[in-house]
C-alpha cells in the first residue's frame, strides 16, 4: 500500500506546494506523489525497483510551500534581491551571491538550520555553498556583519526564513543603500 502524508492545503500550502523524497541527501528516482484537488492527502508509491533499492533504508520526504521566485529584502544600509530558481527534484539548495564592491568585506551572509546552528558562511571570498534541503526547512538566512575587532560582536542586519526550500537555486545580490563607515 502507498504511504500517506496528511497536508492541510488551504491552511499550509494555499500558493501550492512541492514534495521531493531523499535518501542520505540525494534525491530519489521512482517515487511519484499523488494528490487530487479535493484531497488534503499525498501518496507516495514507489515503483519496483525503487522499493527493492531503497529497502530497509530511511526515505526522508520533505513538502514545502511555493515561495515567491524574486523579491527584496531591506535591511538597515543594505538590501538583499532573492531569486529563486527550481531545481526540480533535488534535494540540494545551492546559494551564489554577488557583493556590492561598496560592500565591507565583513558584511557576509550565514545560512542556519532548524537548529540555529550555521550550515555556511558566503562572502566575496566564498560566494557559493549547496546544503541539504532537508536540513534547511525552517532554518533561516541572515545578513551579518563581522566584528573587526576581537571583542566586537556579530551584528544581525537581516533575516529571512527558508520556509520553501526544497531543490532550489538562491541567488543572492547585496547592495548598499547607504554610505557604510
């Protein structure tokens, strides 16, 4: 019989949802999710040979809401364009972003899991990073400035949850809006 996922369309997912299955972070083959308009019920069936594959191993299913593809993100001196791009059934996040050369050096952003715990650091330096989706639902992106100095503390400048991602491609642009001392 097919596994079923109960999801509250008009509460959870009223712009729509994606659904992507994973085993060990990578996304899987032979799987299909199946849903009708009056159903709050997805199916997922596996063919043969995927059951046979993937036997005994944990199937990890992660749904999310649709986010909006781009939009701004103002923050105080800055301000974030986020563009999202389908990767279709991955289960990868990739980020890239591309730094004002207004921009200090230390301002960079980090990408959080659920847990709070940073995942990975973009800067100018190392403006690329592709994480598990999984590990990012409701994990959050921040803006940040870095101390400079050795007591300095990290300054948040902004944050945005992750709420939809899920085999997606985020690609990041920073700008100055303001003259930055």
């Amino acid at each position: 019989m097919p596994s079923e996922l109960y999801i509250h369309k008009a509460v959870w997912y009223p712009e729509g949802y994606k659904v992507v299955a994973s085993v060990n972070g990578n996304a899987i083959d032979g799987v299909s999710f199946v849903t009708s308009d009056i159903s709050n019920y997805i199916q997922l069936q596996f063919t043969a040979d995927a059951l046979e594959k993937y036997n005994g191993k944990e199937v990890q299913v992660l749904v999310t809401r649709k986010i909006t593809e781009i939009h701004m993100i103002p923050s105080t001196g800055y301000e974030t364009n986020f563009s999202v791009t389908d990767l279709g059934n991955s289960a990868k996040c990739d980020f890239e972003a591309i730094f004002d050369p207004a921009a200090p050096k230390n301002v960079v952003y980090h990408i959080h899991d659920r847990n709070g715990v940073r995942q990975a650091e973009i800067s100018e330096k190392s403006p690329k990073a592709s994480l598990s989706c999984f590990d990012l639902a409701e994990g959050d992106i921040l803006l940040v400035k870095l101390p400079e100095g050795f007591l300095d503390k990290t300054d948040v400048l902004m944050t945005q949850s992750l709420f939809g991602m899920n085999g997606k491609k985020v690609d990041l642009t920073l700008s100055v809006t303001e003259t930055q001392i």
